[in-house]
C-alpha cells in the first residue's frame, strides 16, 4: 500500500516505522522529520493534494488540528480513506463541553463539570473551594488548557485570563484524584479494539514536579494496570460513544484515546483525544506484532477489524528534551550517539544539516527499548538514552516509576 502519514513529530515517526515495519507499504510523510526520512518520502505543501497527487491507498493523520479541522471530510470527498475522525466526531477532543455531552449520553464515568459562558458566574461556582474544581479552556490548547488552582486568587486569575484570551466558554469540573492511565482504541465506526495501556508523564522534573509539558515519556502497560483493563474501558466507554456518535450521524473512525483517572470510586475519563497519544504511541507501537496498515485502512472504510496480536513483555519511552523545555530553550545543537544504540530512536525536534543531526525543539528524540517486563525495558532504554548526547540535554529518570 501506499500511505501517508500526516504530521512531523515522534508520534508520526513511530505511526510510519510501524507501517513500513513489514516492508510491503511505501510511506509519505508530510512533513516529517529527518528520522522519518531514512526509510520514508518526506513531503511538503497541503496533505490532501499530495494524497491526490500520489493516488495513496490510505491517509493516517498524527495530530489533532487537521482532523479537528475537516481533514477526514475533505479526504473522504475525494474517495480516499482517511484513518482518523470527522471534523463532527474531532469534536469530542475540540471542545471539552461536547465531550461531557456526549459522555453523559452514553452513560461514561466522567467528573461532574459544569459549562460556563461568563466570568461572573465561574467565579461565583468554585467560590471558596478552588481546590475542589479543575478549570478547562473548553477548545483546543496543545495540552496547555487544563488548571488546578490551589487559591481563590489563582482561580480567579485563570478564569479572568481565559474569558479575556476570548476562549468564551470554560468548563470547571470536579477535581479527582488517583492514577492516571491512557487506553488507545481503533475504531470502524462501530466496533472497536483497544490496544494495550499506557501511561505517559507530564510533567517536566521527577517526582512530577514542574510544569507540564507534551510528555517526557511514556510506558506500556503500566505495571499496576490489571491485564484486562482494555476490555473493560472497551465495554463502558468506547463503544458507548461509538454508538452515541454513530445516532448523531457521524461514524467515528480513527483512534480513539481515552485519558483515564483511576480513584477510589472506580475510573473516570478526564479527556478524549482523537488521535494517538505523543509520547504513548512511542511506547505502545513497538508492542503491537500484528500489521497495522490492514487494522487502520479497515478502521477508515468502516470494515471488519482484523485482530490485533501484542507482544509479551513492556516498553518504556524516555524523551529526551532540550534544557529549559518547556520554557525557553536553545535550539541548533549537534546530536550524537544515536548510531551506538540497540534501542529505537523516534525523533521529534530535529533537524538535519550536512549530515549531521541537530536539535530543532522542546522534545527532540524518544528512546524506546523492550524488555520481557518493564524493569528490562526501562534499564535498557535509559542505558540507551545516556549514549545520546547533545548539550543541555533533560531527561526524566523515573519514567515508569511515578503513577
Ligand atoms: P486533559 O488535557 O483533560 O487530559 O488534562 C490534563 C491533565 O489534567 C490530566 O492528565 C490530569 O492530570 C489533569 N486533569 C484533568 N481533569 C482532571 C480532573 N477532573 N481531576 C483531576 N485532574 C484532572
Ligand atoms: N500524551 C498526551 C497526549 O498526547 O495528549
């Protein structure tokens, strides 16, 4: 087959490792990196028309904004299937509120939130319980939308800020507390499978400390996540909102995410995504023994989905990032000792010059190894990541260690 993969970060560098892994598919990018281009055509200009131009089989696309922008429509009006949602369906990630509604539709654990179209009103809502309450930006924020204020001044301040960036609707829902995991799901429309869980890591120091950032890394599974847990957020979230979706007229297909919280109380959503996490699927690809390009063109056309075989064992992703990520950071500096390691490399924030490789963003590489549990797949990762060099490298050292 021949595919493109939509986007330029490590999430597409994986997405097109895994496809052109069996050797049978011949993979674009648009616009890639120079890790895709070692074994993939990099492209520029507008995606569609390269798919047009090229007569590609299927369309995987990596980030939220195409789809959330119509991409999949406009794809499938030209008659070429596009693995990834409806402008309709993207909403569940674009709007937090439509996430909620469609939720409380299909009956799906969730905090109880409360949708807000004036300050006044927020404000006088959380009132002295700022510490009870998470405040949302209800659009797309690039992971930055999300507050946890501590003080009736930081949640005064939030909510100020947010009406005045004219975000115009705020969603403030109950804060939960617990263990976080993330559960990707292949979606036909109707059906689902579920790949196994993941947890990535926020946060930009150890211990969770710092302000949050893309992901500093990622594993899968999680060693307290029970061996079936992908079954059951199958059973009582997926599929209840493929069908609700489906009654609205619109098919979901494409991966639907679902970050997870698990408390005391039982689990919880706290977002949908539509589309791959970033650094998840750097960790949970390499499981994933079966082709994907067959699962992802069935997925795009509605068909039946062929079963997914997974690997024993686990697989950690460690980022490595620029110092000062992500604040202000230096860019341009030279990369070396990525051709000393076993372990895979999906690069990120890079660029290449006379053939050698320099740093070009917050997160510039994920190093992800396998083990036949997590303790081998983080001993081999993390002796993976020290042999890569660039000045003012930051990696986390307790990727896999912290819930
Ligand atoms: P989101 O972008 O919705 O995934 O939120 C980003 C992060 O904010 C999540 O990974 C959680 O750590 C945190 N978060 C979101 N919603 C809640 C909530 N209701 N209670 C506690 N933490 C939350
Ligand atoms: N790793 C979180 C995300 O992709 O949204």
């Amino acid at each position: 087959m021949k595919i493109l993969v939509v986007g330029s970060g490590g999430r597409e560098h994986a997405l097109a490792w895994a496809l052109h892994r069996n050797g049978a598919n011949q993979i674009l990018v648009s616009s890639g990196n120079p890790g895709t281009a070692e074994f993939a055509t990099n492209t520029t200009g507008d995606p569609v028309e390269i798919a047009l131009k090229e007569s590609v089989d299927l369309v995987v696309v990596g980030p939220e904004v195409p789809l959330v922008n119509g991409i999949a429509d406009v794809l499938e009006e030209k008659g070429i299937p596009c693995f990834g949602p409806s402008a309709q369906c993207a909403r569940l990630e674009g709007s937090k509120w439509f996430a909620k509604e469609i939720m409380a539709e299909a009956g799906v654990p969730t905090a109880t939130g409360k949708v807000f179209t004036d300050h006044a009103s927020a404000v006088d809502y959380i009132g002295e319980y700022p510490d009870k309450f998470v405040i949302k930006a209800d659009g797309l924020a690039a992971g930055k939308g999300v507050y946890l204020p501590n003080t009736r001044k930081e949640s005064d301040a939030i909510i100020e800020e947010l009406f005045r960036n004219g975000s115009g609707t705020v969603v403030v829902e109950q804060r939960l507390s617990g263990r976080e995991v993330s559960v990707l799901a292949v979606c036909n429309g109707t059906d689902a499978v579920v790949l196994p869980p993941s947890r990535d890591h926020k946060r930009v120091y150890d211990g969770d400390m710092g302000p949050n950032t893309g992901g500093m890394g990622a594993v899968c599974p999680p060693p307290d996540i029970p061996f079936d847990f992908g079954d059951d957020v199958l059973e009582k979230v997926i599929l209840p909102v493929l069908r609700v979706m489906k009654a609205r007229g619109t098919e979901y297909r494409g991966v639907l995410y679902a970050g997870l919280m698990i408390t005391e109380y039982g689990y919880f959503v706290l977002e949908f995504n539509v589309r791959f996490g970033d650094p998840e699927t750097q960790a949970v690809l390499p499981l994933v023994k079966s082709s994907l390009d067959q699962l992802f063109l069935a997925a795009a056309r509605g068909k039946k989905l062929p079963p997914v075989e997974i690997s024993d064992g686990a697989s950690a992703c460690v980022i490595l990032a620029s110092g000062g990520y992500p604040g202000s950071y230096s860019k341009g500096k030279e990369i070396t000792g990525i051709d000393k390691v076993d372990s895979l490399v999906f690069q990120a924030g890079t660029t290449e010059r006379n053939g050698s490789l320099y740093t070009a963003g917050g997160r510039v590489l994920g190093v992800t190894a396998l083990g036949e549990d997590l303790d081998e797949a983080l001993e081999n990762a993390y002796r993976d990541a020290e042999l890569i060099e660039f000045e003012g490298k930051h990696m986390r050292r307790d990727i896999g260690r912290t819930v």
